[in-house]
C-alpha cells in the first residue's frame, strides 16, 4: 500500500511540473532593429521601449525575409527565445 501510494505522490507531482510553462507562445510587436544571419538572430524593440533576442530556427515561417525587414514594424511569435514565426506587423 506504500508502495502504492508514493508511485502516486511522484506521479502526480512530475505531471504538474511537466507542463509548467509549456506551449506558452509569446508575441512580440515592434521594430526589427537588427538581424545576424551568422547567428540567426533578431532583436525586437517592443513599443514600450524593451528589446527581446529572438533565435531563427530551420522550421520559423517567415525567417528567409527577416533580413528585408529590419527598420520596419514587425510581429514575431516564439516560444522559449525561438521563432515559430516573423512577419511584417500592421
């Protein structure tokens, strides 16, 4: 019954932790200021006036015009500092 009751005690407690910030997609709308393609790189400067660093992946839609969009108004979707997509904002 011990035994029994600590497997349910760890499994209950990795499940929580297990999807602790998980999926969570973050927006960022603003001003491309920079673009490294050595590094895959982006910097947004958001309208509040704070820059986020966003990684280019293999699969962000969108990463081959990243370069033609630096100056311009942008949104960049990502999760975890990675790009799942960048687009020219409104």
């Amino acid at each position: 019954m011990k035994l029994l009751l600590t497997i349910l005690a760890i499994s209950s407690l990795s499940l929580g932790s297990a999807f602790a910030g998980c999926g969570k997609k973050v927006t960022n709308e603003g001003t491309l200021k920079s673009f490294d393609a050595a590094t895959k790189t982006l910097t947004v400067e958001g309208k509040d006036g704070k820059a986020a660093t966003i990684t280019l992946t293999p699969g962000t839609t969108g990463a081959d015009k990243a370069a033609d969009l630096v100056g311009k108004s942008v949104k960049v979707i990502s999760e975890h500092g990675k790009a799942d997509s960048v687009a020219a904002g409104s």
